[in-house]
C-alpha cells in the first residue's frame, strides 16, 4: 500500500517493481523504527500527540522491531520502502492511530535519518576492524625488527630495509585511513530529521530534543540541504576506497613475494586454494580477492558521485541509487579487513630468502658513496666512482664486499680496508637511524608512537 497518491491512478505493476527499494532498503528496519520512535516521542513532548497516543505507537514500534528480529514477522517486499512497510505494519495493528505517525516529517528527511544512522553503525564496525588490523601490524613489526630485505623504487632493488619497517609503512596508511572515518564521522552525525519534504514543518516540533535521543550532536542546520546532501555517503565511499587501495597494495606485494621467483613469504594454506588441473598449485586467492574487490569499491564510489553530478535541490528520487553502492562498499570494506588480519598474522616470513635477498642488487652501493663523501670527496663525484665500481662488479657478477682492495684501489685510492665494513648491509642498516628510517632504533620510535596514536584515539 502506498503512502502516496490520494490523486493519482497508481503504478502498474512493472512501473512499481522499478520504482521500489525495498529490495534493499529492508536492512535499514532497525534504524526506520529508532527513527520513528525518537520522532514520536519528540511529538507527544511538544503535544502533537497526547502522552497516551505517544505510549501506544512507542510500545507497538518496539514490538514490530522484536518480531522482525525474531522472524516472526515478515518484511513484505511488495511494498515500496522500508519506511512504507513499517507504517503500514503500524497502522494495520493499531488502526487510524498509526496514520499519525508521519505527522510533521516525510520520507525524505526519515531515508536521510535512516541512512545516516546506518552509516554511523557502520562506520565504527570497519574503524574496529581497521583497528584490529593496526595492531595486528605492529604485532609482526616488533617481531620483524631484525628481518633485512630489500627496499625497492620501480620495483628494483634500492636499499636495505627490514619486514618490519616494511609493514610498519603499512600501518601509517590504515592509521590515517582510521582519522578519516573519525573526521567523516564528525560531518556525519548531525540529524536531519525534523527538515520534512525540503521546508520543515509547520508544526512546531524540537529537533534538538531528536538530535540528543538518537545521538546526534545537533541537527543539520538547513532543511533544504538536508534532504539532499550525500556528502557523507561519498565520504564514506571515498574512505572505503582509499582502505581497499591500501589493501590491494598490500596484497599485491605479499601475492608476488610469495611466488617461487622471490619466495619471501608463505601463505598459510587457510588463506590459499589449489588448481583443479595442477596439482603441486598453491594460490594466494584471497589476497587476489581483495586486491579484485578494490575494483568494486571504487566502482561504488564512482556510480554515486556520476548519480549526484547536475541533481538539483532538493531531493530527487535519483537518491534512492545512493543505498546499494553504499551498503556494498560497506560489506566488501568490512569483509575485506576481518580477512587481512588473520592472513597477515598466519603469514610465514622466509627471513632467509630475504637476506639473501637483500644481497643482490648492490643496496649498499649509497653506503659505498658515502663512504666516500666521508673522506671529503664531493657527492657527485663519489656517485660517479661508484658507478664505475657496480659496472666492473656485474661484469665480474660480484657484490660490493666480494670484491678485492686493490680492484677498489683502481677506481679511487681513497678506498682502504674501512669500506667493507661501512657497506655491510648490517651497518648499512642501523646508521639509517633517522627518525622514520628504517634501523631497529627508528622503527621503535614509529611502533611506540603508533601504539600511543590509536590508544588516545
Ligand atoms: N525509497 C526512497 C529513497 O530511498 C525514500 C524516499 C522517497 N521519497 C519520495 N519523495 N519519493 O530515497
């Protein structure tokens, strides 16, 4: 039954199943009702309706969310909304009474309310999980602090580096993912509810009093904007997306570090299918997943932001696309980050084959031109001397501490014994003690400072 048309011949019955959203708004019941429940007692507070009307609808909207929750009562997907089916379900059970429910509001602030509502429960779910994830991250750092890898720019071997300065990179961006969802969240909680179709009401209703029941820091202060802004939802989209993106660049690296060329890491096989056809096949397909559920995400984001280019004031039933990129996006975030936490902490780190690793690709050849700057010798030139070393050292295919004295001799006569140990990777490593730099010192100070960082949060 629809709670429009007193005018009008009605829908036929394609037009209906296009225009309706029950579909997927049904997720929205427990915040259709708390939104109706505040709203009515807010009405029997400033004496829209009496104490004892108020009581009534109260105490039948609870017991509508009890029994959907206790299967009891079906939500019928033949209505159009979640905000028409409620009504009706009201109104079926007390009669005439329940008509007053909609007085001084409309669907237009309630869908905002309820989305915005839902979009507060939902941020703090992936901010627990992105949390979760944070710590499991500092976790393997500190247990990391002595693994030595290569550092790569371009995907070449540049400096050394450890696992765990490596990972703790990852840990800064989900931090600043987590002070994102905190700053929407802020934007986010203020109440719409009371701004009506676009122009409140002319009922003289308190929507500060709203605004405190359903924990808001205060209503949104123009009714017009009100109704239709989306801002939030594509906050929130954008958040998600810059998560996934962290995520899949993660994943990517950890998907080729656990291939046979680099072997670096090991997943555990919980987190890894077979072949059908190859039977030796160990794949890293949830780690592929998300990388692939990236796509989706940003996707959301892009359908929402396309929806509300040139929509003009105030609400436009376009809005109604607004719920399921958003409550997708959601999912696959929140699905995404309860996977990444268990994977990486089950993750078998080959220190070894990183080692080894680290040893290829001349990482200390900045040392070895320092060393050089040490000894008075001018940047640019001491670079150019170590070229000259790295290209005899590849023709000989050696590495930088395998090559003898007098070879160094040849290309400078400042080289003495001194060099090789200026340039073992140990060495190379522990002298980056800069703050943000990769030796052991460093990466405690950004452990301890992370740990600080979401514990006063
Ligand atoms: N189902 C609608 C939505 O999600 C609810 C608002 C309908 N308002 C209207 N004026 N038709 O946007």
């Amino acid at each position: 039954m629809y709670l429009w048309g007193g005018h009008l011949g009605g829908l036929s019955e394609f037009t209906h199943e296009f225009n309706k959203s029950i579909d997927f708004d049904k997720v929205l019941f427990q915040e259709d009702i708390r939104g109706s429940i505040a709203h009515v007692n807010m009405l029997a507070k400033v004496n829209i309706l009496s104490e004892e009307e108020g009581k009534i609808i109260r105490e039948n909207l609870r017991q509508i969310l009890l029994d959907i929750k206790d299967k009891k009562l079906d939500i019928d997907l033949n209505e159009e909304d979640i905000h028409s089916f409620i009504e009706n379900e009201l109104t079926k059970r007390i009669g005439k009474l329940g008509k007053k429910l909609h007085t001084a509001r409309s669907r237009n602030d309630q869908c905002a309310l309820d989305l915005r509502l839902y979009s507060k429960k939902s941020l703090n779910l992936i901010k627990d999980k992105l949390l979760d994830l944070i710590k499991a991250i500092i976790e393997i750092s500190e247990d990391n602090l002595d693994v030595l890898m290569p550092g790569f720019t371009h995907m070449q071997h540049a400096q050394v580096t450890t696992f765990s300065h490596y990972i703790m990179a990852y840990g800064q961006m989900f931090y600043r993912d987590l002070l994102r969802l905190e700053s929407t969240f802020e934007r986010l909680n203020e109440n719409p509810l009371g701004s009506c179709a676009l122009a409140t009401t002319s009922f003289n209703i308190d929507r500060f009093m709203t605004s405190q029941e359903l924990g808001f820091s205060k209503p949104t202060e123009n009714s017009m904007d009100s109704v239709s802004d989306r801002d939030y939802v594509l906050e929130i989209l954008f958040n998600n997306s810059l998560i996934m993106m962290h995520l899949s660049r993660l994943c990517e690296e950890l998907i080729y570090y656990s291939s046979s060329e680099y072997s670096y890491v090991k997943f555990s096989d919980k987190f890894s299918t077979g072949s059908s056809i190859m039977p030796q096949k160990k794949n890293p397909d949830m780690a592929e997943l998300i990388r692939g559920k990236t796509g989706r995400v940003y996707g959301d984001l892009n359908t929402l932001l396309v929806i509300m280019k040139a929509s003009p004031l105030s609400y436009n039933k376009d809005f109604q696309e607004d719920k399921e990129p958003l409550f997708d996006s959601i999912n696959t975030v929140y699905n995404c980050l309860k996977i990444m936490k268990p994977m990486l902490l089950s993750l078998k780190i080959n220190k070894k084959n990183m080692l080894k690793s680290a040893h290829k690709g001349y990482l200390n050849a900045t040392d070895l031109a320092d060393y050089l700057v040490n000894k008075n010798i001018p940047f640019r030139e001491a670079y150019k001397i170590v070229g000259d070393v790295v290209n005899y050292a590849i023709k000989v295919d050696e590495a930088l501490d395998e090559i003898d004295l007098e070879i160094y001799k040849k290309f400078s006569d400042i080289f003495d014994d001194s060099l090789y140990d200026f340039i073992d990777l140990e060495n190379s490593l522990n002298k980056r003690d800069v703050y943000g730099g990769p030796a052991k010192k460093a990466v405690k100070v950004q452990i301890k400072n992370l740990k600080d960082n979401i514990e006063n949060l």
